[in-house]
C-alpha cells in the first residue's frame, strides 16, 4: 500500500508519516482524499482554472474569553452538524458543488457516510442547474470516481444501503491519474458540461 | 429610528429587543443585515429561486476533549481569518458570491471594514466569470445597496479610504424595499445578469 502511494505521490514527508506505524498509516488514509482535494484546488486557484474552497466545518461557540483586549480564546464549543456539502465554487461561471467520501470496502460504497441533508442540498443546487456531485475513493485501488449527484441520488432514496463498486465502474467517470494536480475533477466537468453540453446546444440552433 | 425598523420590520420579537435598551439598539444593528440576508437566503432556499448559504466562521481547533465517546467538546479554538467572503451559492447555474457590510456613516463607506484577502477572493470569482458582488447597507438611511464588485474593487486599490455615500446612488443599485424577503438582491441579479445580457447576447447573433 505505502510502495503504491510513493509511485502516485512522491513526497517524501508523507512517505516517512505513513512509514511510522500501522496506525498511523490508516489515519493519513483517513484525510488523503481531503488533502488531495485541497492541493488540487490550491492548483486551479493559482492557474485561474477555478475556485473551489472547503467550507469551514460549523462549531456551536458557547464561551469565549478575552486574555487580552484584541485576542479572542473560544474556551466551549461543539461541532454542529453540516447544512450543505463540503465544496464549492465557481468553474467558467458555473456554480460546482460537491461532497468527498472514501471507502476501504473493496466491494461497495456506503450510503451511511453521506448526511440525508448533505443529498437535500445537492438536491437544491440540481434544481439550480448548479453542477453538483461526489467524489467518491475507493483506497485500495487507489481509484476516485466523479460521480454526477443526479446519478446517485435516485439510488440513494432506493436502496439507502450501499453502491457495488461496479456499478462506479460503469456508471461514474474515473478520474485519470495525474501529479499535478492529484484529483483533477475539473477535466470530467470540462467533458460533462462544456463539451458535450456545448456540442448539444450548438447542434439544436 | 425604531419606529422606523418597526415599520420596515414588524417583527414583534426584535421590536421588544430593541425597544430595552439603547446598547442592545446598537449592537441589535450590528447584525441587522446579516439577519436579513439570512432571512432572505431561507426564502430563496424554500422557493427553490436560489441556493445561498453563508460560510461557517473559520475556527482553528486547538484542544478538544471527549466527555462520552461521542461527544466532542472543544475546550481551546481560535477565530481565523477567513480567506473567503461569507456567501456563496447558485442561482440559475451561475455562481454568487458575496460579502455583505454595513456603516453607521451617513457621509461615506469605509473601505477598512473589508478584508485585502476578500478582495483578492473577489477578483477571482470575477475571472472564473462568477457574479461578485457586495451588498452595503447604510444603516442611518436604511438603504441597502448592490455593488458589483467590478466597479469597487479598482476603487478599493485607488482610494483605499472609503467610499462617499453619494457614489452609491449613481453607481450601485438600490435593493428595493420589500417585506419577503427583507433584502431581495436576486431582482438585481435578474436585472444585470439575467436580462440585459441575455438581449446582448440576442441582439449579437
């Protein structure tokens, strides 16, 4: 698994975390599809190719002190439960919208880790005509799929359990490998809707 | 001006609130627009007329502690400066993106109560071609008013200082008055955006 990761991501600090144990090998796993996505949007902000940030994840703040007059200490708080996904942002005018989850089940991806309002709210951007998906990894092949919101909400309100890996295989886009940047979900869009959309479009007038 | 507000706002709660003391009054307003953007954002959400959600406050978490296994406390956090502005979303496929500020001024806007990093977030909406905007109310003549951030911004590095009241009423547009939702900025949108540029875009071919 470490050999696979150092061939695909050849950086020497990550390989010397993921060395030390077990343990910690699975937590760097744990946040990998994050991290990449995060360098990969670090990547189009700088290139003007879009912009695309990670919300902040909601707290409750329920006591803050002030040590001093101009620095605030949050001394109680709890995290609160999303509203919306994760991502979003904004590709050729566009609005994008997203949620990222990964899975070591080699068989099936798991509904249970996507919030009922995190599908309420790709629900709303799809009504919008916003471009909304998924971002689904499967780690142990090292594979991530662009997977169209439109696609897999149906499935989610019908089966509620969990997606076989084929049908990623067949149903959603593989995103090619490539360095820079590590998850480059940004040439899907371009094929999904500034290609073929544009094609359509022109071919109807 | 509470009878104003009352007027404008008959909400019974806020009106009691307001109504208690001249520091709540103040700092009551201090909130004012956020409330009604917020207000507003709900309305668009439940008539499906656009998706916009203001960004969580940034936290960097320091110390969290778990009293039961899955209860999460933080005990130490401090605010982060965030490197966005506070609104984002989707209307009609295009991305919104906005910060809303407020002035107790009746002559000008101060250019110090927006953030270097949010005009540089700004500029880069503009060039993915996102619609980029401020709204600013000043809160003496209970005027809200929509500033395409391509006209502030090179104002922002020219001056620096502030912005003479004056040059809202012949460069910005004013969010006309309106009960539900308080602060109804999609008209503009539908006006700068969605009409004219679609009779450009007509008139050309």
């Amino acid at each position: 698994m470490v050999g696979e990761k150092m061939i695909k991501y050849p950086n020497g600090s990550k390989t010397t975390f993921n060395n030390q144990s077990n343990q910690q090998t699975t937590s760097r796993r744990g946040v990998a599809l994050e991290d990449d996505i995060n360098i990969t949007n670090a990547y189009y902000l700088d290139l003007d190719i879009a912009v695309v940030h990670k919300k902040p994840v909601p707290i409750q703040i329920v006591d803050v002190k002030y040590p001093t007059r101009n620095k605030a200490e949050i001394t109680r708080a709890y995290y609160v439960t999303p509203s919306t996904t994760d991502y979003n942002g904004v590709y050729k005018g566009r609005a994008l919208d997203f949620e990222a989850k990964q899975t070591n089940s080699k068989t099936s991806f798991p509904f249970s880790s996507i919030h009922d309002h995190q599908i309420q709210h790709l629900k709303k951007v799809i009504i919008q005509d916003g471009i909304a998906f998924v971002l689904i990894r499967f780690i142990a092949f090292n594979e991530t799929y662009y997977v169209c919101a439109k696609k897999l909400i149906p499935l989610y309100y019908k089966t509620r359990r969990s997606l076989p890996y084929k049908w990623f295989k067949e149903n959603a886009q593989l995103i090619p490998f490539s360095l820079t940047p590590p998850v480059d979900y940004i040439k899907i869009i371009d094929q999904l809707y500034f290609e073929r959309e544009w094609l359509y479009e022109r071919a109807k007038k």
